[in-house]
C-alpha cells in the first residue's frame, strides 16, 4: 500500500489562565440597611471556560479593610444571594464577590463605596 500514510495528530489544550470576571450590582455604595434585614446582593461574572463557585464576604472597615465570609460555594451560576443583615453596625459595610473557576484562577469585584449598616 504505497499511499498508506499513517499520522499521529496531538491536540494540547492551552492552560486557562484567565481570571473569571466579576461585578458587584449590590449593594454598591450608598444604601443604608438595619441588622436583620433582609437585602439580595447582585453580581454578574463571566469567564472564558465557565465559572465554578462564588464566595460572599463583607469588610466592615471599608475597601482596605478585612473581609469575612458572608457564604462559600455558591454554584458558579448563581448571580444573587438573599443575606440577612448582621451586626455589627458600621459606616463603611462593603462586599465582596470571589469567582473561581476549573483552573483556581480567581477574580473579584468589591461595593463601589461603603454602605451603612444601623442598629
């Protein structure tokens, strides 16, 4: 068989080093709240393979400050989470939103400005 021509083809797949995008809707600054409200923090986020978990946290000393885990492992299709507001009070609340998608690659998006939360 003189036109037999046997060739092995090798496809790599490039490593996803693309971080998810993410944007907080809300709260986004400005919004005052009361400990024990109910109030659904918005966020959009999109990556170039798919987005497997969100995480949720708040900083009550503002942009710079320490955030905590308000919840993990939210599905990476989740784009909203109804949180009951808890203490304590502060004038400088901001949230936080953590995208991860397959490859660990992480983004995130704080609150624009602070927000207020009240007794």
């Amino acid at each position: 068989m003189e036109n037999d021509k046997s060739a092995n083809l090798t496809i790599e797949a490039l490593p996803d080093t693309q971080a998810p995008l993410v944007k907080v809707i809300s709260p986004n600054g400005g919004e005052i709240f009361k400990v024990g409200d109910w109030v659904t923090i918005m966020w959009k986020s999109l990556d170039n393979v798919g987005i497997v978990e969100h995480r949720v946290r708040i900083s009550r000393q503002g942009q710079n400050g320490t955030f905590a885990p308000i919840v993990k492992g939210l599905d990476g299709d989740d784009m909203s989470y109804d949180w009951q507001v808890t203490g304590p009070a502060t004038s400088k609340a901001v949230i936080q939103v953590v995208a991860f998608d397959a490859a660990g690659n992480r983004g995130s998006d704080n609150s624009d400005t602070p927000f207020i939360i009240q007794p």
